[in-house]
C-alpha cells in the first residue's frame, strides 16, 4: 500500500490519541493513564508496542501518560486494533478534557489527606474526552504541596483538613505552634496555633488553612483531622498567559465534585468561544457570574 | 512528668533525617519494653520528624522539651 492510498482523518485520530509528528507520515500514540496509576503487566505490552511499531523507546507525558513515538502512518489501522486487543486505552488530544492528573495522594504519601489516585479514576470514567472549545484539564492533589499542581488545570481539586486538638492528651511540647508559626510566617500571615501561659495551644481557625502539619507533628495525637474535604480552583492554565486557578470553594466532598466537574464542563461548552481556554472565558464573563453555574 | 529518669541516652545532633529516625528506631528496637530513652536531636526537621515517627512505631513519647539548641525527647518503649 502507497503512502498516498491511505485515507486517514486526522481529527478523526487525534480524537483517539494518535498525535501527527513533526517528521512526515510517522505518528505518536498516546495512552490513557488517569493519575499515573498503571498495572505493571501492562508495561511489558508497552514495551511490546514501542519496540515494534515504534523506535524502542517511550516518552513520559507531563499528563502522566505513555506515548509512543515513530509509528508509521500505514501501521496505525492494524495498532489500533492490536491496542484494543492488549487493554491498552488511547488518550486525549485536541479540544476535549484530558487525562485525569493527580498525585498518589492518601493511597501511599504520608502527606495525602484523601486517596487522590482512586479519585483520578472514578472521575475518568465520567469525564474523559468530553468535547470542549479548547481544552480542559482535572488536576488532583492530595496536599497542599500540590505535586500534582492542581492550581494549573481548568479545574483543581487540592485536598484539606481541619484540625482539632485534645488538651487532655497534650505534654505542652510546643511543636505544633512552632511548625504552624513558621509555615505561617513564610507565607505572611498569622499563625493559626499560638501557645497560652501554660504552653497549651490555642487554635485560632480563622487564621488556619488546613494543611495539616499540627496534626502531622504532634507526638502524642493530641491534634486529629476533624474533617476533610477539597478546595476547588477554577480557570487555571499555562501557555502564552499563564494564570493560577482561582479557589472559589472549600472542603468540598468526594461526592460533590462529579456535579461540580459537570457543571464547569457545561458552563465552558456555553459561554467558551472556539479555541478559547476556560480561563479566559471566565475572565470575560467574570468569576461571580461562572461560580453561581458551578456551584 | 518532670523527672523522667532515661534508661538509655541516644545522642543525635548533627544526624540528618531519616538517618536520626533509623538509629532511634534500632535503638528502641534493643530496649525492652517499659524502658525509657532520651534522644537529643537538632532543632528544625529533626525536632519535626522524629516524635512523629516514633508516635507512628507505636511509642509512647512522655515529654518534649527544649534545651538551648537542642531537643531532648523521653519515649517509652512499647
């Protein structure tokens, strides 16, 4: 078969994950990993594909995908079918939300208030590949580290915990105060837990922003996580004009947040122009007024 | 609460995490249970870490005080 018999659609193939190369008539395939998570028998399959269709080797996508560079164009027919074969799920490319970021969250990082990693894939399942105007990126993290850097995707969910302290168990070791003192200095505000006379500590929620290192700290667990939930950021983006997301909730729960993706996903669909970033249209409309659809 | 009297002394300045954690950890691994060490430790991540961990081992850490520089943890051996 020529080069110039084979019809192909390439939104048709963006759509499934097969992204045109720079060199002419080779192609890259991406796959479908919502944060990160992959079964390790699936790597020899990996392996199997770049070594074949490709050049032998694999790249890592800043989404946390595998992609596979160099196939050329007239094997794609017969790598599609075969992918189907190996469980191998094909990514997302052009305008429509993309591969589910997140950090491992409580599932392993000592960090993590709320298992990021299973939510990565539960909220794949429902909303991967939707058709967008430009794009839309989920992003999770589990901390306020934010590894994963929620803040940068069109909506982010970054995991937090109230703390609540038991004087009964406390043996006035000051730490607490001393880990909150400092983190709060960094970022110039007041600190959140101050020591009474007694070298009791006082807990002042409205200085709190519930990143947990009281709780973490504590040597006798005289600090617990009351609750946990997520703060959610909205219209978070990089490129040509780079913006945070910005916070327009807190401690929202596990359950909330399908509504609250759907709602943003809609809400871009109605008022997002052709090619523009939800960002960008949010500033346009303004916040309040997209803030009152989502949530 | 004030006289804790220390059945063993681990003296841990200048030992970086998590190397200041492992060498308690082997410690209290060889103390028998009921047995009270003093661990001194540096001030900032160390101070940070090591009570916690030794919480997360399942020790019962009795009091936490600050010695000029220094640190000084009294843990029970659970």
């Amino acid at each position: 078969m020529k080069a110039k018999d084979i019809k192909l659609d390439f939104n048709e193939l963006r759509k499934g994950g097969i992204i045109r190369q720079r060199q002419k008539g080779y192609f890259i395939l991406r796959t479908r990993i919502p944060g990160g998570h992959l079964k390790a028998r699936m790597l020899p399959k990996l392996m199997n594909i770049a070594e074949r269709y490709g050049k032998g080797y694999i790249h890592l996508s800043t989404r946390q995908c595998i992609e596979v560079p160099w196939i050329p164009v007239r094997d794609i027919d017969r790598l599609i079918k075969e992918l189907k074969r190996l469980g191998i799920e094909k990514g997302a490319c052009g305008p429509r939300s993309r591969n589910v970021v997140a950090c491992p969250g409580a599932s392993v990082c000592r960090f993590g208030f709320l298992d990021t990693e299973a939510l990565a894939a539960r909220l794949d399942k429902k909303f991967f590949g939707k058709d967008v105007p430009k794009k839309f990126k989920i992003g999770l993290s589990g901390c306020m580290n934010s590894c994963s850097k929620p803040q940068e995707n069109d909506i982010g969910f970054m995991a937090q915990g109230e703390p609540e302290v038991n004087l009964d168990l406390c043996i006035k070791c000051t730490l607490c105060a001393k880990v909150c003192g400092e983190v709060c200095k960094r970022g110039g505000r007041e600190p959140a837990i101050v020591m009474d006379e007694t070298k009791r500590p006082v807990y002042r929620k409205e200085f709190c922003f519930f990143e947990g290192d009281c709780v973490r700290v504590c040597p006798v667990n005289a600090w617990k996580t009351k609750r946990t939930g997520y703060a959610v950021f909205l219209g978070g983006k990089v490129g040509r004009f780079p913006a945070f997301g910005q916070k327009i909730s807190d401690f929202v729960s596990e359950k909330e947040i399908g509504g609250i993706i759907k709602r943003a996903i809609d809400t871009y669909n109605e008022i997002g122009e052709k090619g523009e970033r939800f960002g960008d249209a949010i500033k346009r409309v303004g916040m309040e007024e997209v803030k009152k659809k989502i949530l | 609460m004030n006289e804790i009297k220390p059945d063993e002394i681990l003296d841990l300045k200048g030992v970086p995490c998590p190397m200041n954690f492992v060498k308690t950890k082997l410690k209290l691994e060889g103390m028998a249970k009921g047995k009270v060490l003093k661990i001194i430790l540096d001030g900032g991540e160390p101070i940070q870490n090591v009570p916690a961990s030794v919480r997360d081992d399942g020790h019962k850490v009795l009091k936490v005080e600050k010695a000029g520089e220094k640190w000084l943890v009294f843990v029970r051996k659970e």
